[in-house]
C-alpha cells in the first residue's frame, strides 16, 4: 500500500475532518491508527509498538507494507465501517497506472452472505453521498457497483471463486471471510486463490477483516502461518475491546461466563477450541489422482455404491461407487443430480450406473422414508437403509486419507467438502464431524459410505443419521 509523493496515506484522509475524518471518532480510534500504520509500515507513533507487538507477536515494527493483512478481532470492534472506509479510500483517493484502455480496476468487498453486504455497501455509499468532495466523483451507482469518474470501482459481493475472473483489483477486501461458505466454490480458501490474480497488475493489497471461528480455513491458516512472523504478510489479532474501547466491558464478562467457547472468539478474537479442521488439506490432495475423472468397469474387481437421497426440490442426489485393491480404496465414479429434478429419472439413472459396475445392492440413508427402497427396487437395485452415524463413517474414513490408502477422482468439490469438514466438541465431550455453516457434505459421505462398505466387504447394514 505504498504512496506516491502527491497522494495522502489512509491516515491523513481520516484525520481529515473533510474527508474521511467525517465519519470516525477519532478520540475512540487510536488501535486502528497503529493497525493502519503498521500496515502500510508508516512511522510508528507513541505506544504502537507495544500495541503492535501484543496484537500480531512480532518484535519488530514494519519496513514494507503488507501485501496481505489478516485482522482478527471480535464482534462489534469497528470491522464493518474500516473495510468501508478502506474501499472508499482505495476508490477515490489513489491513482493506479499500468491499466488498458477501457480497462476499470474494481474494488471488491466480499461478504459471506447479500444481506451482509449490504451492510458494507450502505456505509460506502453514504460516505459518498453525504461528501460533497466525494460525490462529486459518482459516475453511476447500481444496486452493487459505485462507479467513479476516475476510472475506479467499488462492487459489493458474495464469496464465489467462480464470479472472479476479468477483474483488475489494487485492493480486494473480505469481510467476515470465517463465514464464508464450506461449499467448494465458496469456501475463503477457493474465493483467496481466485481473488490473488486480479491483484497481480496492479500490485494490489488482500485485506481479510473478521471475527475468527473454526480452527480451520484460510483465516486459521494465515494465522497459523503468519503469526509472529516478520514480512510483508500482517496478522492481526485482538479482542473487540483493543478496537472498540466503547463497548460494554460488564456484557463482555456476563456473555463470557455463560459460554466460555462461544464467546471467546465472539468478543476475545480467539479461534474455537471446539471446532477443529477434520483433515488437512495436504492429506487429502495426496489422495487425489490428477486427471483421473471416473475409471470404466473392470470385471477382476467387486465394487459397491452408496448414495445421498434428495426428494429432488431443494437438494441434490448423489452416488458414489468404488472397489478395493489390496489394501488400497479406489473411486471409480460420481454422479450427481443437481436440484430440481424428478426422482423417479435420477433413480433411473443411478440405478443403471450402478449395474454397469454390476452393482445390485446400493446403501443409503433413511431420508424419505421408504421411497428410495421402492424405486430403487423398481430398477432391480436392492436399496439397505445404513445404521451407522455420518460422524462415524467420517472417523473411519480419516485413517485411509492419512496413510493415503484412498486414491480419489480429481474432483474440485470432493476435495473441497473434504478439507472443509469440521469437528466439534460438546460441552458434554461428544465429538461430531459434520460441515460448516452454509456449506455441503454429500460428496464427502458417499465417498465415506463406500470406504466403510468396502471395509466391511459390503455384507451389512449401516446408516448416516443426520
């Protein structure tokens, strides 16, 4: 984030009242400041290195601006309006050269969700609206796009790696990226690697603001990584109260003694002891084999299948089928019938996938009662409703990834879904593995489904309750 001679730092234009200065309490601001300045590694100033140091670990202020900057902090510490304010400063207070003609270069804010978007883009739009210096630079405004008569953009958006490409970034902003979905093309891992690119021309910043939550994901990692580490890469973490000296300190303590866990990465800015990555991401691509899309039927092997039900309006079905090479666990197909769909044509459908790997038994949930178990028995496949947990399937599938006895297809989504399962304690010490907020497992318990099948020569009945 470094300046040109003629341009103003980020901190100038908030001191001044004429620009962003307007809409901060400077006198309540103070930990910001020393954030900001150790990001763009400005002379530090009385007591911010002592703030710097207990917030990031380092010893040693900046030397060079941060490429990317990680800031972790509780609810309530101002994220909110500082991507705000960073996206309007990035928009109208810089000047980028290196761009082609017609070329816009966009600003990003990433939200897990619209509605938190909007929240962002309501704080954005009115520090133009409400300045005249700055609306006087309002080109055309859309629902989601702030377009300026510098040729810069502000867009407001949902995490999807998929929405990202074109883009020519100086900043990319991502708000509350914890959230984002587990769901492959919405996870904060898939939506960074598609985001880093567009900054490349520029020689742009990645700024990720957000409370933390699982020890797991692109924030836990950058953390993991980077923490206390000299670089061009900044982790900051803090609780709400180092960002926000206003809050309620008595409503911090009360919410603390009633959930410990919660509450400590609610207001402590602390990942949750209770929820830890299932797999590593290395163990699982080790797994994979590249280019390897689906293998044909080879009558030497004996094979089964298992499959994720959907009644077909809201959720997608799903079938796995695999057999088993000495002690090693192959993959061999995966179907899927994205929703909407009639039943009825993707039983069919499975059930004939399923007999060209002479496969005549598939097992599967208790989900709909007995409807799979009929129509499944109208295409001449007998359909075992399972008695064993997801949580367990999951467990014994764990071992097989790690001693990379499990060759997988070279499928995005598995992959995904995989790396972003989590496991949960209870208060009572009961551990659960299940998906994040938002995202998807399917993929993951079809293919755990015939792991344990395979495991267990496929001669039993097992199930995943949900």
């Amino acid at each position: 984030m470094a300046q040109s001679k003629k341009e103003l730092t980020l901190l100038q234009a908030l001191q001044d009242p004429h620009l962003l200065g307007a809409f901060i309490h400077r006198e309540t601001w103070g930990a910001w400041f020393t954030l900001l300045r150790a990001m763009q590694a400005l002379p530090p100033e009385d007591g911010d290195e002592e703030l710097f140091q207990r917030c990031t670990g380092r010893q040693s202020w900046p030397t060079v601006p941060a490429r990317e900057t990680y800031i972790i902090a509780g609810r309530r510490s101002g994220k909110s309006i500082n991507a705000a304010l960073l996206a309007t400063y990035m928009a109208a207070m810089r000047t980028y050269c290196g761009l082609s003609r017609g070329e816009r270069a966009t600003i990003p804010v990433v939200s897990p969700t619209k509605q938190q978007s909007r929240i962002i883009q309501r704080y954005v739009w009115t520090m133009f609206r409400d300045n005249p210096l700055l609306s006087a630079m309002i080109e055309r405004e859309t629902t989601t796009e702030l377009d300026l008569n510098n040729g810069v953009s502000i867009e407001t958006m949902v995490a999807d790696q998929r929405t990202v490409r074109g883009y020519t970034s100086p900043c990319v902003i991502l708000d509350e990226s914890a959230f984002f979905s587990s769901e492959a093309a919405r996870s904060d891992v898939e939506v960074i690697r598609a985001w880093r690119p567009a900054l490349a021309t520029l020689r742009g910043i990645l700024v990720c603001i957000s409370s933390p939550c699982a020890k797991t994901g692109a924030l836990f990692n950058a953390h993991r990584k980077w923490w206390g580490k000299d670089g061009d890469v900044l982790v900051w973490q803090s609780a709400s109260t180092v960002l926000n000296p206003t809050l309620d300190r008595t409503f911090i303590e009360e919410a603390l003694a009633d959930d410990p866990e919660a509450s400590s990465s609610e207001w402590l800015g602390q990942f949750r002891a209770d929820i830890e990555s299932f797999v590593a991401r290395e163990a699982v691509e080790q797994c994979v084999i590249p280019g390897r899309y689906e293998l044909p039927y080879v009558p030497a092997h004996a094979y089964v299948g298992f499959v994720d039900p959907s009644g077909g309006r809201a959720d997608a079905m799903y079938l796995a089928v695999g057999h088993k090479e000495g002690e090693t666990f192959v993959l061999d197909c995966l179907r899927s019938a994205p929703a909407p769909f009639s039943p009825d044509s993707v039983v069919d459908e499975f059930a004939t996938t399923l007999k060209s790997y002479k496969v005549h038994t598939v097992a599967g949930d208790r989900y709909g009662g007995i409807w799979p178990e009929e129509r499944f028995k109208v295409h001449g496949i007998a359909y075992e409703v399972a008695d064993k947990a997801k949580s367990d399937l999951y467990r014994e599938l764990l071992p097989l990834i790690n001693s990379r006895r499990l060759e997988m297809l070279d499928h995005d989504q598995l992959t995904s879904q995989l790396v972003n399962l989590e496991r949960r304690t209870s208060r009572s010490g009961k551990d659960s593995i299940d998906h994040g907020p938002g995202g998807h497992d399917d993929l993951s318990n079809v293919l755990a489904g015939v792991a344990y099948r395979l495991a267990h020569k496929a001669d039993f009945i097992f199930a995943r309750y949900l």
